[in-house]
C-alpha cells in the first residue's frame, strides 16, 4: 500500500519541483554533485545538514490542504496519513501512526 501511495504522490508533485531539486526519483548524492561541479567548479567544503528529527515540525493541516489542492478523495488523502512510516524494520523514531 504504501508503494502505492509514493507512486501515486510522486507522478502528482514531482513535476512541480524545480529542476535543481535532488534527492527525489532518479536523483541523489551524485546527481546533485554532478550539478554542484557544473555550476560552480571545484568545491572544497560542503555543509550537509539531517533534517529527519524535523520532520514532525510539519503542519500537517497545511500539508492536506496542499494535497486537497490535486487529489479530491478524502479517504485517499487519510491512508496517506495512516500508511505510517517505519525506518529500517523495526518502529524508529520518524513512525507516524494515526488513529484509526
């Protein structure tokens, strides 16, 4: 299910990404490293920021509003909520779990 859930969020919102934005579908370290060394040369230093322990910052109102905008199924916009998200295979501290 959730496999489902990225395929379907992923064909949605990854067109509106920019196209410096990595780190999604198709792009990563190396990509995103190929264009640092296109744009600016030889580099360094690099700062590299975990941005994980942020995650529960998002407010997850705007966040259904954002998807309300594309997708008109209430119950689909619910499973993406209530898939939960584990790390690794065990329960790590990113598992989000909503009520059912």
């Amino acid at each position: 299910m959730k496999e489902a859930i990225r395929m379907v969020l992923e064909s949605i919102y990854d067109p509106e990404f920019p196209d410096t934005s990595h780190f999604r579908s198709g792009r990563g370290c190396h990509s995103v490293l190929r264009r640092i060394k296109e744009e600016w040369g030889t580099s360094r230093w690099f700062l590299e920021f975990d941005i994980r322990k942020s995650f529960h910052t998002i407010d997850r109102h705007l966040l259904i509003s954002i998807f309300k905008e594309e997708i008109d199924d209430p119950k689909s916009i619910q499973k993406v909520f209530s898939a939960g998200r584990l790390v690794g295979d065990e329960k790590g501290p990113y598992f989000v779990q909503t009520k059912r």
